[in-house]
C-alpha cells in the first residue's frame, strides 16, 4: 500500500530552489534509502516533508496516505504518522526529555497516557538503546552528546510509533558502538510497529541491519537513480560521480 | 500526579469575577490627616501608631514620586479608597466567613490549599483580613502566625512589633513607603521562635476586590536564630476600568544560622500600580531565599532587597516576570553585602510579549569591611516578538578589592528551529511556544512548591493564547 508520495515536488530558501521537480513513492512497511553527495538535497527533502517553515513549496504534491498534506504545518503531519529524526537535533532548557515525550504521545495519539505506563514504555525503549535512566529527566538534548542525542531521537521513534520515519543522517559522527546502538533501535521500531523508513545518509553501516526495499540516489535537487539494495553495493565501490553528471 | 489540585482549570475568569462593594464600607477616597485618623480609629490603633500613620503622611507629602521607572502618571492618588470597612470579623473557621468573600477564595483554592500541603493560611480581603488559622501542632511549637493588628494589640508582641515595624523600611525610604506607613492595613505577622525548623509552608494570600481601591497590607516576618520558614504570598484582584494601587511593604528578619524562604506569585490585575516594598535583614550565617513570579499589573516597581548584616549570611533571588500587552514592569533585586564572608546569587529571567516592557535592575553593593565575599547576578530575556522590550540595568557599588563578584546577561527570542522541532512531534505551534517559554522559566518554578509551579505554567499558557501572528 501507498504510504508517501511525492509528486514533482519543487522547494527552497527564499529565492533559491534546492528541489527541482522531486518525485518519490513509499510504500506502507518499506525501508527506502536516500543517498547522495552533499548539498544535494537530502535534507531539504526531509524537512519539506516533515513541514518545516524554513523551505517554502513553489510546486508539486506531498501525499500521506492519499491525502494532500502540501501545506499543512507540521504538528498536523505528526499526528498523521510522520515522524522525522534531526541530523542535529535541538536543545529545550528547562523542557524534560520524559515530560515532553509523554506531551507529544498525548498529542499525537490524542489520548492521556498513565503515568505508570508512560514510564514503563520509555524504561523499555531506554533499554534498547542503552540510555542510562537519568536522561529522562534531564533537559531535552541539553548538555546531551552527539551520540546521546541520536539515540534521543530514535527513542522518541521508539515511543511515538510513526507510520512513517524519516532518518536524516542519524549515523553521522557516531562510533561504531553508537551506530549499533542505533541501529538495534531502528531494528526494535521495524519489529514493534511495522512502519516505514526513509534513511537520508552516506554512510551504509546503519543499513547493515535492515533489509532495504529501494534506493534513490538525489543529486542536484533531482532524483538521477533509483533502484533496489544493490545500488548501495555500486555507490560503495564507485561512489556518486556516475549519478551527478546529466 | 491524577490527583487535581486547585489550579489545574484555570482561566481567566478565576481572576476577574468579583461582587460589589457596599458604599457604606469604603473610607473616602483620598489621602488626608482626617481620613488617616479614621482608619486609626476604625482600627483602634495604639498612640504610638497613630503618631506614625500622621508623620508618614507629612512624609509623603513631601516626597517626590520616584525619578526613575516606569511612569505613575495614570494613578490618580486623590481617588484611590485607601480603607474599605471589613465585612466581617477576623476568623478562625473557614464556617464563619462571610459567603460571597468565602466563595471568592474558594474559586483561588485558598482552604483546599490549606488541607493539602500548608501549615497555615491567611487571606486578606480588600483591607483586612478575613480568615486566619494555624495548625495546631504548629501553634504549639511556639510559631505565632496571626494579623498584625491583632499582634499589635497582644501584650506579648505588642513590644516586638513597635520595635521592628517599618525599621527595615522606614517611610522615609519612597514617597510609597511613606504612604503605605500612612495607611497600611492587614497583612501579617510571623514569629519563628529559635530552633524551630516549619518544614510546611505558611501562606496568605490578598485579594483586593474593590474598585479604584489600594491595598497596603504589612507583613512582618521574626524568625529567631538556628531556625526555619518557607512563607508564600499569592495576589490577585479581578479587572476594572479605575487604576487600582498596592502598596504593600514585607519587612523580614532572619536570625543566625538560620534560613527563610519568602515565595511570591503575583498576579494583580492588568491595571493595578504594584509599588511593592520587601526587604530582609540576615544575620551571621542565615539565609535569605526569595522566590518571585511577577505576572499581572500594569506598572511594577519591586526589588526585594537582602541586607546581610552578619558574617557568611546568603541571598538568594530567583525570580521571573512575564510582561504582556500595556505592561512595564520594572523588577530586580537589590543586594547589600554588609559584612566578611557574604554571598549573594541572583537569577532572574524575564519575559516581554504583545509590546510588554520588562526591566531588570539590580543593585549589588559590597561594604569595604565585606571582605570575602561573593556575588554573582545573571539575567536572561525572552522577547516574543519584535515589538516588545527588555532592559538590562545592572548596577554594582564595589568598596573592597576583596570580593568576587560577576554578572551575566542574556536576551533572546524564541528560535525558529526549536518551535518546529517540538511540532515535528505533535505539538501544535501554540503549545510548542508555551512550552520553550515554560521551560524557559523552569529554573523559578522548580523553586515553588508543586500547585504555585502548576499555577505559574498555567498563568504561562494564558499569557501565550493568541500569541501567534
């Protein structure tokens, strides 16, 4: 079934397009993969899709699950189910990781949550991520390093079971160890709630664990290949430049 | 955590209902010797008192307003009813006050308040107070917590009052001090006898209900050495179209060794003049703890000041103000390091919104002989958007190369990124604003007790409705 599509969709800063006429379709329980040279877009499309108000759409469709979400902001595109994790994710003073999350499951779901369940659930998605229990009450990403922030980010995957997670860069600056992690965790929201994937990223260690459905390599604002998991293999011996040149 | 307290539904109702005054029980407005002589009277004040109320207002009269801060221009002191008859008694059973005063603290969850998590409750009502009672186990251990009129009138305190009442801020201080001096009424008297630690709160809590009305209330505070005292005000007065004033005067003495915490949440009426005098004199080794959330008002003028006139004594202010549409409120603290070894920590944040002016002042002084000692003030702003203000005036009178002392301050604005952020994960934009600017104020609600912090990021969510576009 036909989760995400994206219909020539064109975007960018102020006068400057980044996306030039972008079109890509995810489907319901696919792991997709996003790759491309820096600067080509990746991230732009991400944030587009997710709704940031710093890319502006001066053409084409988003759809989420057959409806037009073009111009919706993005709390109405979380509530939908789409869920995307920050390359760098932002510091809240004085907001706490667990009083947050437990605030967007409440929105998201539009249910209350109990508080004794709320704490069970977050202990056992710590738990897979390996995050020491004091985080959750600690100031959202504040004084967090980079590696506990990714996992923050995947935890907040873990709890808010999104139809739809877009990861953008989630591997970048970790370790090994980290990476694993990380991974275990995407492979726990695979396993828990079935839900789809689209994994922006140039390092291919994060997708060890996951069997991928298909590959879209972007360059320039525009999608120039696409194909299944053995354009990972041919981008990993030959890199991009093939896909750059038009 | 399911357990509702008083604040959970709060609104802006609960502030702004309020019943008629009857005629026959406001004093003339006005500020004359011959009305100062009726409340004397209506009060049955001792000599000594009355003598003070006239001298102060020969002091006030004489008094320029003052030069700096935000413009008083709009109070109209001729017309402010400085005394309104009580209704009823003070009482002691909750049964007895009158029904529609009862009502109106019902509605704030002043008894509820009481039941759940406080040691004793006061609560003033225009200009006297109407309900007062103590814990038994508290009364017990020596602590006197009653009206100041009623302590002044106690042969046992009677003494205690006339040598401590407006010593630490004498009418001489402001034309407002003098003022106050002059017609004060209600408010509160606390006793701490030596060793004893009050590990539950005290509270009183002022409604000024009357239109065009000022309210002086007096709190005094005793707390004797090696003990302790968390005591909370809370203020509110429902909107009218006159210009209402408060102008309360908190005079606190903290004995050796020993710690006081005094925890506001003011939340007058957006066209009330809140000039608002506090001060505390610390002993050898005390501690004074302020906690402060400013959010109503029209025009503000509060520095709580700390004197620490004994060796190693502690300051501490904490406090946040939150400035909305036809709001200047001026707030800080001052700090007076009198002796070796002092230490004092401000920390304020401060937010403006919808054209709100928020200044921040502090005022540190160290004496020469405060060798040693140790000071650090930091103040954030949070403007909301670009039509608001924030000022920072920090002043420092440094007399000893002896002493550390720093200062740090900070204005912002909500980032774009961090409210798209939290709304990637559900929140909608308003609730993703409410809660950068809650978080942003957390450092003062983590000093207040559970309902008062509940309260104060409920007044945070009113105050940012309609904050968008």
């Amino acid at each position: 079934m036909e989760l995400l599509r994206i219909e020539q969709l064109t975007a960018g800063i102020e006068e400057k397009e980044l996306l030039h006429g972008v079109s890509l379709i995810v489907g319901s329980g696919e792991t997709h993969v996003l790759m491309g040279p820096n600067g080509a877009g990746k991230s732009t499309l991400g944030y587009t899709v997710m709704g940031s108000p710093e890319y502006q759409v001066t053409g084409g469709k988003i759809y989420f699950e057959g409806a037009d979400i073009t111009d919706e902001p993005a709390d109405r595109r979380a509530k939908r189910g789409i869920f995307l994790s920050f390359q760098n994710p932002i510091e809240i003073p004085g907001l706490s990781l667990s009083d947050f999350l437990r605030n967007a499951m409440e929105q998201v779901t539009g249910q209350r949550i109990k508080l004794w369940d709320f704490k069970k659930q977050l202990r056992a998605a710590m738990d897979v991520l390996q995050m020491d229990a004091a985080y959750a009450d600690r100031d959202l990403n504040v004084g967090f390093s980079g590696g506990e922030k990714k996992k923050a980010e995947i935890l907040q995957l873990l709890m808010l079971k999104p139809k739809l997670a877009i990861l953008d860069e989630t591997d970048s600056g970790l370790d090994v160890d980290a990476v694993r992690t990380v991974s275990a965790g995407i492979a726990a929201y695979r396993a828990q709630c079935g839900g789809s994937l689209l994994i922006i990223t140039h390092n291919t260690k994060i997708l060890e664990a996951l069997e991928v459905d298909r590959t879209h390599i972007i360059a320039e604002g525009r999608i120039t290949a696409e194909g299944g998991a053995e354009l990972i293999a041919e981008i990993n011996r030959s890199g991009f430049e093939k896909y750059t040149e038009k | 955590m399911k357990q509702k307290t008083q604040v959970a539904d709060i609104d802006r109702s609960l502030y702004d209902f309020r019943y008629e005054e009857d005629a026959a029980d406001l004093l003339a407005s006005g500020i004359t010797p011959a009305i100062i002589r009726e409340i004397s009277e209506e009060k049955g004040d001792p000599e000594w008192m009355r003598n003070f109320r006239l001298h102060s207002l020969e002091i006030f009269a004489k008094t320029e307003m003052p030069p700096w801060g935000p413009s008083v221009a709009g109070l109209d002191l001729d017309n402010i009813v400085t005394y309104i008859r009580p209704k009823s008694r003070m009482n002691t059973d909750w049964n007895d006050v009158p029904e529609n005063i009862k009502e109106t603290f019902e509605r704030l969850g002043i008894p509820q308040a009481e039941r759940e998590s406080l040691a004793g409750v006061g609560a003033q009502y225009d200009s006297e107070l109407v309900y007062h009672n103590v814990r038994k186990e508290v009364a017990e251990s020596g602590v006197v917590y009653t009206d100041l009129e009623s302590a002044m009138h106690d042969p046992r305190y009677a003494e205690m009052i006339r040598t401590h009442f407006m010593k630490l801020v004498p009418p001489t201080d402001h034309k407002f001090a003098a003022l106050h001096g002059a017609v004060w009424s209600g408010g509160s008297f606390v006793y701490v006898p030596a060793g004893v630690r009050l590990e539950i709160p005290l509270q009183s809590y002022f409604r000024l209900n009357a239109k065009g009305a000022g309210q002086f209330e007096h709190t005094l505070i005793i707390v004797e050495d090696d003990a302790y005292l968390h005591f909370i005000e809370g203020c509110s007065a429902p909107k009218y179209y006159e210009a209402g004033l408060h102008a309360g005067c908190v005079e606190l003495y903290v004995g050796k060794r020993s710690t006081l915490r005094y925890s506001t949440i003011e939340n007058w009426s957006k066209n009330m003049y809140n000039l608002n005098t506090k001060r505390a004199v610390v002993a050898e080794g005390g501690r004074i703890e302020w906690v402060s959330g400013s959010f109503g008002s029209h025009v503000s003028y509060l520095y709580p000041m700390s004197i620490l006139n004994g060796r190693g004594a502690h300051a501490e202010f904490t406090g946040i103000t939150f400035a909305g549409k036809g709001q200047n409120l001026d707030t800080g603290a001052k700090i007076l390091h009198n002796a070796p070894e002092t230490s004092s920590h401000i920390d304020t944040k401060s937010i403006s919104k919808g054209g709100g002016i928020s200044t921040f002042r502090s005022a540190v002084t160290v004496a020469e002989k405060a060798i040693g000692s140790r000071s650090s003030v930091s103040c954030e702003s949070l403007m909301l958007d670009s039509i608001s203000r924030s000022d920072t005036v920090p002043v420092m009178d440094i007399r000893t190369d002896k002493a550390d002392i720093g200062h740090e301050a900070k204005i912002g604005r909500i980032s774009d990124d961090a409210v798209f952020y939290l709304m990637s994960r559900g929140l909608d934009e308003q609730s993703a604003r409410a809660m950068i600017v809650s978080g942003f104020a957390d450092n003062v609600s983590k000093e207040l007790p559970l309902e008062y912090a509940m309260e104060m990021n409920n007044l945070i969510r009113l105050e940012m409705t309609g904050s968008i576009g």
